[in-house]
C-alpha cells in the first residue's frame, strides 16, 4: 500500500507532463534501485529507461492512426545471474487521464508488481527464465507506450508470454478476462497457480466482441508482438473508474493482497516452466475456462469442449426424438404438440423482450433515464418483474384458451421438452459457430435433462407435490447457482459502463434487453410449472403491482441516477473544452472564427439535469456541425463521435483563449509526384496532446503517408484521424501525405484541421472554465481543458 499511496500522491499523471515524465519515474527508479540493493546473488537486475517514438493504426474507436514521440518507459529485468534466453512480461501503466489520481488504474498494479519485484529478488532459488517488468508511461494514450516497446526495445525478443494488469473499476477481485490468442497452456498455469481464481471466457467473449468502449495493451503485445498473454482487470465499482474519485483509499488491502498473491504465483511458475521457452510449439487452438464461485478455474481445449456439447446435445435429441416418436401410431400428434410449446415458448420471450423494450424506450423519452444508475434494485423491479409477468401471461392465457381441459401433468411434460429443445438448438449452433461460452448452454442441457430421468416418475404424478417440487430444485440447483453468479458478474460490469457509453445508445434499452434475457434464461425450466399448478394468478397480480409501482415512481423522478455520496459516489460525467477555432481558406486568410466552451455529457442524458444548476447551459447552445470540415469542425480529442449525438452537444459561447504556449503548424513543401499525385510535407510543434483531421476533397483520395505502415486508415464517417502525443521534449512533428487529385481543383485537394489540448499546466484551465466548473453540482464529475482548432484547405 505504501507504493500505492506514494504515486497517487504525485496526482493526475497524464502524458507529457513532469508529474507523469519525472516525478512519477523518479520515484519508481529510487523504489527500484532500493530494491535492487536488497537483492540476492541469485539474480541480476538491469533497468532501462526508454523513450521510443513510433506510430501505427488501431480499429479501436471509430479507427484512427497513433503517433508518438520521446514517451517515457520504465522497464526492469529480473533474471538468473547467468542470464536467460526467455522472458516472461508483467506490465502495468503509471500514467493516469486528466484530472484523476489513477489509483486503480493503474497505480495499484504498478505498486503491485514493485512488491512482486521485491518479493522474487529476495529468493535465493534462480528463476529458471527471466521476468520483465514493464511500467509502461503511456497507456491512456490509447496504447502507444507498449507499442513502443514490443516493437523496439531489444528485451522485447525475448518475451514469450505477458500478464498484463490493468482495471475497469476499483478495487475487488482481478478478472481474467482475456487470454491467448490460443495457447492453452496459459490458462492451465493461471488454473494451477493462481490461488484466488476469477476468470471467464464469457468476459473474452463479450470483451472481444467490442460492445464495450474499452481496450487494453493486451491489444498491442497480441497483435504487434505476436505473443500470448493473460489480461487481468479489476471490475469493482466502476462508477468511479477515470473519475477524481479513484483514490488509493477506496481500494481494500485485501484486493491489493489477493492481486499479489495471485500474479505472483503465476508469474513463478511461467518463470519456471519449460513451456515457456517453447511457447509458439503449443499454440493449438481456443480454451474454455470459467471458475466456479471463484472458488477453483475449470479450464479444457475448446476442441474437447466441441465435442462435449455436441454428445451432450446429440443425447438430448435422441431423449426428445424417442419420447415424441412413440408410440407410432402418435408420432404426428406429438410431434405437433411439441413443436406447438416450442412455439409458445419463443413466441413468450418475444412477446416479452417487445414489451419491456417498449418500457425502456418509454423511459427514456420522458427523460428517466438512468433512474436505476444509483439504485441498481430499480432495475430489477421494473424490467424484471415485467419481463417475469410477460412470460406468465402469455402462457396463462395459453394454458386458458388454447390447452384448455387438457391434462396439467402433460401440459408440464411438454413445456419442460420444449425448453430443453430450444437449449439444445441454441447448444448446437453456439458450438457451430465456435462460441467458446456455449458450455453455458451444456450446463442448461446436461442438468435438467439427468433431473428429468431421475424424477420422471414424480413428473408423471398429479400437481407438483413438495417432493417433485425439491427434487427438481435440486437437480436445477447446479446451473441455476452458477447463472446467477455469472450474471451478477456482468450485471456489476455493464451498469457502471452505461454512464459513460455515450449519448447515441439508449441505456435502458441495453440493460432492460439483457435483464430479459436473464429472465428468460432462468425462467425456461420454471415454465412447465405454470402448467403444472392449480393457479399463478397471485404471482401475477404481485409482479405487475411491483413493475406498475416502480414504473409510477420511475417516472416521478424519485429515483436521481447520480450520487455524490462521499463514500460511494455515483457521479455523471461531462467534458468540457474552451475552445477557439480558426477556419481558413485555400489562401489561408481565415474566413470563420469563433470561441466557446464545448460540452459532452458521456450518458444519454444530456444536460437535463445540469440546465436547473447552470441555466445559460440549455438547448439553445446546440452545437452546430461545419459540414465542410472534417468531424464537424469540433477538436475531438479521440475519434468517438459516432457515440456522441450531436443534438447531444453544445456549445456555450466565451472569450477567445491565448494559450502561453501555443501550437505552430507549417507547410515545409509542396511536391508533384508521379500518376498525378501531389505530396504535402508539414511540420507541427506545440502541447502534448494534438489531433489531427484530414478530409479529401470531393475527386481526391488520400492515397498514402508517412504514418503507421503507410496506409491510411478512414475513421467511421470516411475522415481521416491522427492522434498525436510526446513526452517532455519531443522535436518537432514532421509528417506528409500524398493525394490523387484531379486536374481540376479550384477549391483544393485536402482539408486538414489540427487541434491542440492543454491537459496540465498554466494553459489548462481559462478563468472563464474554472468559473463554470465551480458552479456544477458535486453528483457531477467534470473534466475540463483548453483547445485551440485550425482548419486549413490546401
């Protein structure tokens, strides 16, 4: 904790400045000297600072191309005194975002690995292969410090498997939640070593998948590196991840504890295992992993788990096939009935998912967004209990109008055969398709399908007695314990990460949609019940009265979405740039200019609430979009503006600002190359933090330049964006680009912008955006900078 305490004290650490480029290296060169001299003769310790510059493009975001320059790298070798061949990576980023302390992410796992570092320098048993311990000084920067690292620093070759450290919250327990690509013997060394398990192929494939705003130098040492690795995260309360609010106080000595205790067991045995120095030899496919309870990881080859599920659905089909099958003389008529309750069955949870969307959207109209963003039962209460009422009615009125008079014993027979049908379908084509979190489905297959042979009898016998009733719970105990605990996982991911998914995506929709499935889910093998007992008008009539009420106070506005409770404050988000603009013509006079203060709520909100507290902030101050440039002429610090609404911006206006430093920006030459191609060569001096804009013209295309691999890469929107940052002292920014341009072009062949951002320092903050800030109410978390914007036509 001691680590911890001392760099967060350091405060904000961004790019660029000396708190992140001396003071917070400084103090980890004197922790690691320290703990060099405490050595034992057994190991060797060597210490690199590195400064790369380097630049490459990344589909994260809306895809843009990174550049770099002298951004600093602390990075520590710890290997027998004989030296070794293979390494295996621990890395961990020191730098933090603007205006927050970064205690969990991602002081803590610097902190931790200084401790692992002490730890296994102490040990007077040689590590069979060497440990690098990188503490890399530009992950916010959207991953441009390991970049500069795996693809240029000699140590790198060496490397042959990483764990890399980082959070999507504060605190708790670390979830694994990427490993590979294949190899898995990875994930068996995490399954033997760790000694407080939390893992999830569910989390990589909901991850992987990109519907969360998030990335991780997982990304860059997989991709760039060619080299596998584990990707471990803190998710805990991650209301206040990014905010000022992550403090080295908020999170517990026993998850520090337990993230050292585990990353330190496995970092021993892949430093002491001989797959490591073979580690390309035993790439051979996915894994299926999940612990269960966290108690102990199952993990096995997604080949075994291939053929597991497809025996476990062959014999599910084979008990369906048989039973609807018999007698002959009835085949037809069963059959119908069956496929009749799968039927009624879907039709259920589409009559259902209609509905309660229908609920979120309404929600969301009337401005009640979010209601459950503080008070997570709200959720519950209103999209559970109408999900969970939708699914009874339909099958009531089923039941009575359509099965009417027939046999309840049966009626519940069928309805069990038709989930268990949709299970397997769904088993089936999970599989197919190579979804390794289709073991899910097995569990739903298996279980229910061994209770039902077991108890077949009591299935047969009049009303659900108690017996039939506890011996099925029972038999269901198994995947029905652990779908709750996996959805109380994701539930504690995605709510928080829906206060800061942007303005485009309703977020009622998202966590209404995935309650309903929930309900589904856990409501599929409860159907048959409804058929089975005498009446479920109670259980009705008490849903609906809870869902009625809750909605009735939803839309009072009762429940606020934000808190700033000082011990677990739930804050909104809001970004704020004074910016003043520039906009030139082809003889670069400028032709427009302007000054205001940008804003952007990061939920869909918007400012409804902010308006009461700060009323100039309104409707009236919509943002405008200046078609003719690239981004809608608005600096965009990264290319996120297809999360972001328009109508969903705003744009106060403020005096003019003059940066003490400001950006300088030049054409050194312009060159005629072959095929009709012209190449403009500029140079760029100015903050830390600069984006870049270009937009052909209508006829031109950008058809190469001088940065990442040479091929441009378009951002969503078909513009072109370069983000660009330094250390401490970087030499000027030379780049060019190359068009294909048409005879013709009276109006020019290129628009490019480029927009500096004053994250520290005396250029920060203009008096005027201090003045605004203090004004907000303390539920809100607000972040804010200075820019300047200039859009040239060429």
């Amino acid at each position: 904790r001691g680590y911890l305490d001392n760099i967060t004290a350091i405060g904000p650490r961004t790019v660029g400045s000396p708190e992140n480029e001396v003071l917070a290296v400084n103090y980890l060169l004197k922790q690691i000297r320290a703990i060099e001299r405490e050595s034992t003769d057994a190991h060797k310790i060597s210490v690199d600072i590195q400064r790369p510059t380097g630049s490459f493009s990344i589909d994260f975001l809306g895809g843009f191309t990174s550049y770099y320059a002298n951004i600093t790298n602390v990075v520590v070798k710890l290997e027998p005194r004989n030296g070794a061949e293979h390494a295996v990576l621990s890395n961990c980023h020191f730098d933090s975002v603007p205006n927050s302390p970064g205690a969990s992410d991602d002081a803590v796992s610097c902190a931790v690995m200084l401790e692992i570092l002490n730890t296994l320098s102490k040990s007077s048993e040689p590590l069979q292969h060497a440990v690098i311990f990188l503490f890399n000084g530009a992950e916010e920067n959207i991953l441009q410090a390991s970049h500069g690292f795996i693809t240029q620093h000699e140590w790198a070759k060496s490397i042959r498997a990483f764990i890399n450290l980082e959070a999507a919250g504060v605190g708790g327990k670390e979830l694994v939640f990427q490993t590979g690509p294949e190899n898995p013997w990875l994930v068996q060394a995490y399954v033997i070593a760790a000694k407080h398990p939390f893992a999830s192929v569910v989390a990589q494939e909901i991850f992987q998948s990109g519907i969360i705003p998030a990335d991780t130098d997982f990304r860059i040492y997989r991709d760039f590196g060619n080299v596998p690795g584990i990707d471990l995260a803190f998710i805990e309360n991650g209301y206040i991840y990014h905010t000022k609010y992550d403090t080295s106080d908020r999170i517990l000595t026993d998850s520090i504890q337990r993230a050292g205790d585990n990353i330190l067991a496995v970092l021993e045995y892949l430093a002491t295992s001989d797959k490591l120095a073979k580690s390309s030899e035993y790439r051979h496919g996915n894994v299926v992993f999940f612990d269960v309870l966290g108690l102990v990881v199952l993990a096995y080859p997604a080949r075994v788990g291939t053929i597991m599920n497809f025996i476990t659905a062959a014999i599910a089909f084979l008990y369906l096939s048989k039973k609807v099958l018999q007698p002959k003389t009835r085949a037809i008529s069963n059959l119908k009935k069956c496929f009749t309750a799968f039927g009624l069955t879907l039709l259920s949870w589409v009559c259902t998912l209609v509905a309660v969307l229908v609920v979120a959207v309404f929600v969301s109209v009337i401005g009640r967004a979010l209601s459950w963003y503080t008070h997570f039962y709200v959720s519950v209460f209103l999209y559970g209990t109408a999900a969970a009422a939708n699914i009874i009615l339909v099958h009531m009125l089923a039941k009575k109008f359509f099965y009417k008079n027939m046999n309840e014993q049966y009626l519940g027979d069928i309805f069990f055969d038709a989930s268990l049908m949709i299970w397997s379908i769904a088993l089936a084509v999970m599989t197919q398709l190579g979804i390794c979190s289709a073991f899910i489905c097995t569990f739903w297959v298996a279980f229910p399908l061994l209770t039902k042979l077991m108890i077949h009898k009591e299935f047969s016998q009049k009303g659900a007695t108690v017996k039939f009733v506890m011996m099925y719970l029972l038999g269901m105990f198994a995947p029905y314990l652990y779908m709750m605990y996996l959805s109380w996982t994701v539930f504690e991911m995605f709510t928080p990460i829906m206060g800061r998914s942007g303005s485009e995506i309703p977020p009622d929709v998202v966590l209404a949609g995935f309650i309903v499935v929930i309900t589904m889910i856990l409501s599929s093998y409860f159907i048959n019940f409804i058929y089975l007992l005498k009446s479920t008008k109670t259980t009705l009539i008490t849903l609906t009265t809870v869902f009625v009420v809750t909605l009735i106070l939803v839309c009072s506005g009762i429940f606020f979405p934000y808190s700033s409770d000082v011990a677990n404050p739930k804050p909104k988000r809001i970004f704020l740039q004074h910016t003043s603009r520039r906009f030139h013509d082809l003889d670069g006079n400028v032709i427009k200019s302007d000054s205001g203060i940008w804003i952007n709520g990061f939920d869909y909100n918007g400012i409804s609430h902010i308006t009461p507290h700060v009323p100039e902030i309104n409707d009236t101050i919509r943002t405008p979009c200046e078609e003719q440039a690239p981004f809608c002429g608005l600096p965009w610090i990264l290319p996120v503006h297809f999360m972001f609404r328009l109508v969903k911006n705003w744009y106060l206006p403020a005096p003019e600002i003059f940066p003490r430093s400001p950006i300088h920006f030049r054409v050194l030459s312009k060159e005629l190359m072959p095929q009709n191609s012209v190449r403009l060569s500029f140079e760029v001096s100015g903050p830390s933090h600069i984006s870049l804009y270009i937009r052909p013209q209508k006829g031109s295309a950008l058809s190469t330049w001088s940065l990442g691999d040479g091929v441009p890469v378009a951002s969503l929107g078909g513009d072109y964006f370069v983000f660009y940052s330094h250390g401490l002292q970087a030499a000027p920014w030379h780049f060019w680009v190359e068009l294909t341009a048409p005879e013709k072009h009276s109006d020019g062949i290129v628009s490019l912008a480029v927009a500096a951002h004053y994250f520290f320092g005396e250029d920060q903050k203009s008096p005027e955006l201090y003045a605004l800030l203090e004004r907000f109410p303390n539920w809100m978390f607000s972040s804010g900078w200075s820019c300047t914007y200039d859009l040239f036509v060429f």
